[in-house]
C-alpha cells in the first residue's frame, strides 16, 4: 500500500507565523484560497510536552478542512515524513524575517 503525501504548510496567521502538517492540500473553490485538509499532528512524548503544538492542536481541533488565503502562505512543502507543528514570532517588528505581502488581491473584474 502507498502511503499518502505529506505537506508542510507555512502561513501567516494574526502576526504569527504557523507551520502545519496535511495530507490534502489543493486550491480550493473559493477564489484566492488554499484548501488543507487532514491536518495532522504526530505522536509525541507525554514527558515533553511543546505549548505551541498544543496551542495548535486547540486551534484545530474538530477541523476537516481549513482554508487559507493565497496572500498568507509563505510555501507549502511535500516532506519525506511529518515534522513538529509551530508557531513562531512573525513579522519584522517581532524580530522575524518574513513579512506578508503588502497589498490584497483583488479578484478579477467582472465582464
């Protein structure tokens, strides 16, 4: 049996940047945005415990898909095997060397 592909997504969310691991990225329906689903989060230690995987956990507790705008991705990665879910400082002012893009996109106009 084939494993399923695992992606590390790196986005920006309210001036923090997040990296999650999914098994289901693609674009979503909905213009300008990037569909994830099955978010997964590995086992890790009971002994050890990283307050921002469970920071992360809460936040996406009882999510099937989640849908991040294409302006806040940084990249999304396909990996051997799953890494660790963080949270890191984000933004220049925070001591961070990645910014979100200055300006919004605007869908195409209408004919």
């Amino acid at each position: 049996m084939a494993s399923k592909n695992i992606f590390r997504i790196i986005f920006h969310n309210q001036g923090s940047i997040y990296e999650v691991y999914a098994h289901e990225v693609s674009q979503g329906g909905m213009y300008a945005f990037v569909e994830v689903g099955d978010i997964t989060f590995g086992e890790r230690s009971k002994v050890v415990v990283d307050p921002s995987d469970e920071k992360l956990k809460s936040e996406f507790a009882g999510v099937k898909r989640t849908y991040i705008p294409l302006h806040a991705i940084v990249r999304i990665d396909e990996v051997e095997k799953e890494g660790q879910a963080k949270i890191h400082p984000g933004g220049e002012s925070k001591g961070g060397n990645i910014s979100p893009f200055p300006m919004p996109m605007k869908p195409p106009a209408a004919d």
